[in-house]
C-alpha cells in the first residue's frame, strides 16, 4: 500500500518509492538527506503538534516537516 511519509506513525517502517508531485527545489533538498527511491526508514518520532516528524534513515536520525514528507510516496514494509 502506497502512502505519503507525512501519513505514517511513530514506529512505523516503509521504503521511499516515488516523488509524485511537488518542488524541484524539495525534491533536490530531500535527495540529498538521503531519501532516494528504495532506501529503508523508520518513523522515530512525531512531534506533539504533528511537525517535524524524525527518521532513522541509513543510520543517523533526520528530521523533515510535514509539508516536505507529504511531497514523499512511501510504501510500509
């Protein structure tokens, strides 16, 4: 099942699968964090308000805002 990274919850692991739609500009910023089709993450955390939400993504922790992991297709593994 295909979603958006902004959908997933604390503890939840998926792959990035697509950029959909969205800013070139984000999509540039967000492959150079690491987030490439096919890598493996895990939602570490979401912040009380919903934003930003932290990543376990190839070993260090990152952390996107909402309105950029909504820009993310994801499938849960």
């Amino acid at each position: 099942m295909k979603v958006t990274l902004g959908e997933l919850k604390a503890g939840e692991c998926g792959m990035i699968t697509a950029f959909p739609d969205g800013s070139s500009t984000y999509r540039r910023k967000l492959l150079a964090m690491g987030l490439t089709p096919g890598t493996r993450f895990t939602v570490s955390r979401v912040a009380p308000l919903g934003d930003p939400i932290q990543l376990q993504v190839r070993g260090f922790q990152l952390s996107v805002r909402r309105h950029e992991a909504t820009a993310v297709e994801v499938s849960r593994i």
